[in-house]
C-alpha cells in the first residue's frame, strides 16, 4: 500500500521529474514540461476486497505478499470525493442486508467528473432475484448504477457504462466509459494530456492516424484538427464504445478498425491483409501524424519502424522505459519537440509522459 501524505505531494512530484530528466538527456530534448495531479481525490477507479468478520463486513486492501491480513480500509483520499462519501453509505447499507452482503468478494467503483457513478458488487457465490430485488432498491436509493458479478454471470440493473465529460481546449467532449474496459483513472490529469496532444503540432496537415485508441479517448478530441482520422484498438468492447462516442460527439471525420498494433502494421506494409480494414480504403488517406497510446510493453520493433515513416509522432508512454527504448529507434529519424510528464498516479512510481517528435530534414 503507498502513503498518501498530501504535503509530501511535491517533493515526490519532483522526484519523478528528475527521474525523467535523466532517463531522457541522451536524446537532447527540450525542457520538460510539467503536467501535476491534485494531491487528492483525483482517481475515478478505486475496488476493495471485502473482509468479513461475523456479522460484518469491510473494505480491506493488503500489503504486498499477502492474502490473509486485512488492513481496514475506512478513508480512501486518493479516491474522487464522490466515491469517497459513497464508500461509507453504500457498505452500511450492504452491512444492514443478508441478500446483498452475503459472500460478497468485491466492490469496484467507477466514477466520471461529470458525476456519473457506477458501482460492481462482486460474488463468490451465484445471485438471482432475491439478490436483484435489493441490488435495484439500493440503486434507487443511493442514485447510482449497479452491477452484479459472479461466476460466469453478469447481472446489469441499468446499465454497464458511466457517459464522462471532458473540458479540452475551451470544448467539451462526452465519453461511454465501459465497466472492465481501460479508461485513464485521472480525469483531471487526462484533460491536461488531450489539450497538451492538441497544443503539440502547431499547423497539422493530411491525415491522423491512431494505434491503441481505447475508446476513442485522444482520437475523438483531435478529430477536429486534422482531415480525417483512423484510429485502431484490439479490444471489441473499447472499439465498440469509441463508435458508440463518435456518435454521441458528432464527429463525421473518425474511423475505427478493430486490430493489433501488430496487424495494423503488417496489413500496411503489405505483409499479412486484414479484409476487415479494407472498409477503411487506407490507400486515400495522407497519414502526416501518428498518435501512439501503446501499454506498459511498449511499441514492438515493426510498429516502432511503421511510425517512424511518418513526418510527425505523438507518443503517449505509460512506461518511461520502453518509450526511452523507443526514442532510441525514434530519434535516428526524428528530434523530438515537445515532452513532457503527467502525473497520473501520485504517490507511485508510475508515470505518464508525452513525447512530440518531427522528422529530420
């Protein structure tokens, strides 16, 4: 478990941007730019194992290596304050219902600066209609949405999604965010990262392309500044929703294929043709800039030539590491304008950064 101390906030923060000013110095670039989180309530996604002890049970979290020495879990700052004032209500409420806590595994809370809520209850035992009857109850009664798990089961009350507001550039873009599906946890952080991906090239030209869109997160706030956007994802749900979000943003602009990174790259190269990319007549488009969002692996090393062919490179990296060892393929063609750090998960190790680079003359 880390330590959340608000007034240490800075001085980790700083720590991190030192760390990153070290990693990258081989590749010369310009100034770091800084990106910082609230020092609290700033993530949207918080579970919790469920401990029972009796009659009651509790939110428990556990330090690393075990399983059977529950830490009560009673104040969870880093959390939104929305789930915060949530935590306590909701578990007496479970507390005070045989239906709702019985062998009950775990909470998960998914929550939008917008407000919108949702809450999955997690079985270790299987659920029906008397479990449904309370679960709609509490639903009614805390004004939230409900899900409920167990083994190969999934009992949707309402619905299974939270619909995000996101204020980017004097805009506001709106976003199905699907429960189980990747979303960034720090909305507040994500605005600074979208408006930063639209600062970075000053005078786009042609066409966007997007490798590991998710839901349409950055492609559907750029959409607007380019041509004409196509953005690929893997994952079937996150695809889904990135369509369901250009619809619900009215951009006429945006396509989606459903692919690998990977594949993306062999179908464009002409080595191996996805037929359900043909639909995309990619032969139209005039790729000038392309945006990377790759997982913690970072790009593989036929990806990390594609990219390079292209005249400017948006790289978002979760990993400093396998983005610096990107850099050193990247940086034999290109220089890098802009990078800069989002502070995405205070009080952790981890770090986002973002990386402008522009092809040498």
């Amino acid at each position: 478990m880390h330590i959340v101390d608000p007034t240490m906030y800075e001085t980790l923060l700083s720590n991190k941007v030192d760390m990153l000013t070290d990693l990258y110095a081989p590749f010369n670039p310009p100034a770091l730019e800084i990106y910082d989180s609230p020092a609290q309530h700033y993530r949207l996604r918080a579970e919790f194992r469920i401990w029972h002890s009796g009659e009651r049970c509790f939110y428990a979290m556990f330090n690393p290596g075990t399983k059977s020495d529950p830490i009560e879990i009673n104040e969870f700052p880093i959390a939104s304050e929305q789930i915060c004032q949530l935590m306590p209500v909701l578990l007496a409420k479970i507390n005070a219902t045989k239906e709702l806590s019985h062998r009950l595994f775990t909470v998960e809370f998914l929550n939008t600066l917008s407000g919108d809520m949702l809450v999955t209850l997690i079985y270790h035992r299987q659920i029906g209609e008397a479990w449904q009857a309370e679960a709609q109850k509490l639903q009614s009664e805390l004004n939230i949405r409900i899900i409920g798990r167990a083994r190969n089961l999934k009992i949707v009350l309402e619905r299974d999604y939270v619909l995000e507001t996101l204020n980017v550039a004097g805009q506001q873009y709106h976003y199905q965010q699907i429960e189980g599906s990747f979303t960034q946890p720090n909305g507040i952080v994500n605005q600074k990262m979208l408006t930063w991906a639209r600062d970075v090239n000053p005078a786009p030209e042609g066409d966007l392309l997007e490798l590991y869109c998710g839901n349409g997160n950055f492609s559907i706030a750029l959409a607007n500044l380019y041509k004409r956007v196509v953005a690929t994802e893997i994952s079937k749900p996150s695809v889904n929703a990135a369509r369901f979000n250009t619809e619900l943003n009215k951009v006429a602009n945006l396509q989606f294929g459903r692919c690998s990174a990977e594949e993306f790259t062999a179908h464009i190269k002409g080595v191996k043709a996805l037929k359900r990319l043909d639909e995309l007549n990619l032969d139209e488009c005039d790729f000038k800039t392309v945006l990377v969002d790759p997982p913690r692996a970072g790009l593989d090393a036929a990806s990390c030539a594609m990219i390079s062919e292209y005249e400017n490179i948006i790289y978002i990296s979760c990993n400093p590491h396998t983005l610096a060892e990107n850099l050193t393929e990247l940086c034999k063609t290109h220089e890098i304008k802009r990078i800069a750090m989002f502070d995405q998960f205070p009080y952790t190790d981890h770090v986002e950064s973002g990386v402008f680079l522009v092809k040498k003359s």
